[in-house]
C-alpha cells in the first residue's frame, strides 16, 4: 500500500472508479486535475474551480521555482496557503518545461543545467532539488519524479536512453523523498511507444517503489490512435492497487478511452487554453463561439449544467462577448470548461459503478463525432 491508501469501488473492463485517500480529502477516480501553472487556474478564482466539482489540481514546478520562487513561497505558508486552496495539490516535477521551454546547456546524469525563459539566469535541477521544490518548499501532497522528456518520434535507442536516465533519477527521488506519511511521490513510465521499453520501465520501477505511477511520454504529438495503442499495454504494466495517472491528457474523448483502459488520473491546460480561445468543450463535441452562427443563438451552453456560466449565459452572449474582446468571456469560458470536465470524470464514475460504462463510452464517441452538429 502506497502512502496514501487507494481503494476501488467498481470495474468494467479496464475501467475502474474508487478513491485516493490523502490528508487533505478524497480524490474520487477517475479525477480530472485542472493545471494551476503559476498558483492559478488561469482566469479563475479557486472557488471557482471547487465549484467544477475538482477534488485535486496540478502546480508547476518549473514556473513556481523561476517565478516567485519556492523558497518565497515557502516563506509565504507554501503553496496551499498561497493560492488559498486547501485541497491536495499535485505538482510536476518540472522537467517537461525544462526542456521545452528552456534554452538548456546541457543535460546529463547528474543534471539539467538551464537559462530561464524568463531572463535567461542559470539554473541546475537535480532529482534531488526537484524533489525538495515540491515537497519541502510547495508542500505539495503528490509529487513526481524528475524524468527525461521523450520526444516524438524516437528512435528507440533514445527512447532506451531517456528510460534507462529516468529510471536513474527516479531512484534518486525516491532517496531524497524518503519515507513520509503525508506526501506522496509518483514514479514515471517512459519508453515512447516501445511495447518493450514500457514493460521494462513499468517492472523496474515496481523494484523502487512509489505510491503511485503515471505514463509518460505521451501526448507528444503521436496523435490519438498511436496514444490508444500505447494504452492498450502501458496501463496493464503497472501495478493494479495503485492510481496510474495519464501525464497531459487531454481531449475529453482521449479520457475516456484512456479510462476504458485502467487510467485513473489526468491533467491537461486544454479546458482554460481553449475557453480564453473562444472553444467550448461540450457533450456534443466542441463549439467555435466567435462562429457567426452563434450571433443570435439564446441557448446556453448546457441548461442542465449546475456551472453558472454553461446554464446561465447565452451562446449569443458569449459570441458577443469574444468579438469585442471582453475578457469576462474568457472567464466563463475557462469556467464552463473545467466544470464540463469535471462533470465529464462524474458521469464516469457513476457509470463504472452502474456497470453501464460500455454503453456511455459508446455514446459519447458517437456524439463527440466531428461534423455531427454541423460544424462548428
């Protein structure tokens, strides 16, 4: 049993619904984790996002470490207090941003050296500092191992290397995270979408042990159906009484059919980065609101939504609202969209426990089909 007990409560298939016990309450899985990058959703208040349903949000480490600083956070409460959310926080280890965003000098074993994007100071991220950005200076409830960033396509010798370095560091975390009883540290499968890299990824870091494991390496731009493929093993290859927690997915009807395949966990900037465009996630599949055929459409977003802004709005409203650059169209949005996530992950959970997931996993690809409304 991990730090944090996981018990489920109902399977179908591959799907599975339970709950992740932590301190700070409940993660009910599957569990959509709205990203606060820089100790904010972006365009919303906490409230907010807890009235979206989410029992779990994701920090990140990267853009924490450069700006404010963990150590001034720190300073400040850590990162609950800062933000004024007192549910579990989960925070990336802030590789990825490190070697995407950053004009890196050199990786190697013993570290990432970087300039920050911000105003190009140097910088050295260890597994070592990683872990004690998350957890001693954050004081987030989840933390991940720092891992090596696969890029796609890879060949699989680089896909082997960036594995073999990950498991490295992620031996490292483990020993600098210790042993602790009210924090969490997650350990990351990688191997591209190498069958063979994944199991050995997912065998050796059973033989560190961590208190719960996440897929890496997707969402990279393989596209959907190479992600379905890698999910049709990776999920498997971890163990069964631990949450498997799918990095930076994604599309809703990516969700989904990750959770048809033992996923219990995501996060994604898709909901907030498509509401402050003008694109609305709905069970229909989604909606351009700067479309002109919305210009006198009195509809709401979803009238059977308990979100103020799907129920209460117009989607002539909202068209209007873009067009004339508003930003408290950008607000609702991003509002509507992190709440149809969150009721999204709930009528999955209530489906794996009515033993009716087949069915709804069905539908929602049926209505999620593009051009079934129409366009867009």
């Amino acid at each position: 049993m991990g730090a944090f007990p996981f018990t489920l409560s109902a399977t179908e298939g591959g799907a599975r619904t339970g709950v992740l016990h932590t301190p700070r309450g409940e993660i009910r899985t599957p569990a959509f984790m709205p990203v606060g990058t820089a100790g904010t959703v972006k365009a919303l208040t906490v409230d907010q996002v807890r009235s979206s349903g989410a029992d779990i949000l994701l920090g990140n480490t990267y853009h924490l470490m450069l700006r404010p600083t963990a150590e001034r956070i720190s300073r400040l409460g850590g990162l609950h207090r800062f933000m004024r959310w007192e549910r579990p926080i989960l925070t990336d280890s802030g590789g990825f941003q490190v070697m995407s965003l950053s004009d890196i000098a050199k990786v190697t074993d013993e570290a990432v050296t970087f300039k920050s994007h911000l105003d190009g100071s140097r910088h050295v991220l260890t597994p070592e500092r990683s872990i004690e950005i998350q957890s001693d200076l954050l004081g987030s409830d989840i933390a991940m191992q720092l891992d090596e960033l696969v890029e796609y396509p890879a060949e699989e010798p680089r896909a082997r290397a960036a594995m073999e370095r990950s498991l490295r560091w992620g031996a490292r975390s483990k020993a600098a995270f210790g042993q602790r009883d009210r924090q969490a540290l997650f350990g990351i499968q990688q191997g591209s979408t190498f069958h063979p890299l994944r199991a050995e990824s997912a065998e050796r870091l059973q033989e560190i042990g961590f208190d719960g494991y996440a897929i890496g390496g997707l969402a990279v731009g393989e596209g959907h159906g190479r992600m379905a493929e890698v999910l049709d093993y990776a999920p498997g290859q971890l163990p069964a009484d631990r949450p498997r927690y799918l990095m930076g997915v994604g599309k809703p009807l990516d969700i989904v059919e990750a959770v048809a395949r033992g996923v219990d966990m995501f996060d994604c900037v898709l909901p907030t980065r498509s509401g402050r465009h003008g694109q609305a996630w709905t069970w229909d599949g989604p909606l351009n609101l700067r479309n002109a055929r919305f210009a006198e459409d009195d509809s709401p977003l979803d009238e059977a939504s308990d979100c103020a802004a799907s129920r209460d709005y117009s989607k002539a409203y909202l068209h209007h609202l873009f067009r004339a650059g508003e930003i408290l169209g950008q607000v609702l949005l991003s509002w509507h969209n992190i709440s149809f996530y969150g009721a999204l992950t709930a009528a999955m959970r209530a489906a794996i426990t009515e033993g009716r997931f087949a069915r709804f996993r069905g539908d929602f690809a049926e209505r999620q089909a593009p051009g079934r409304r129409g366009g867009s």
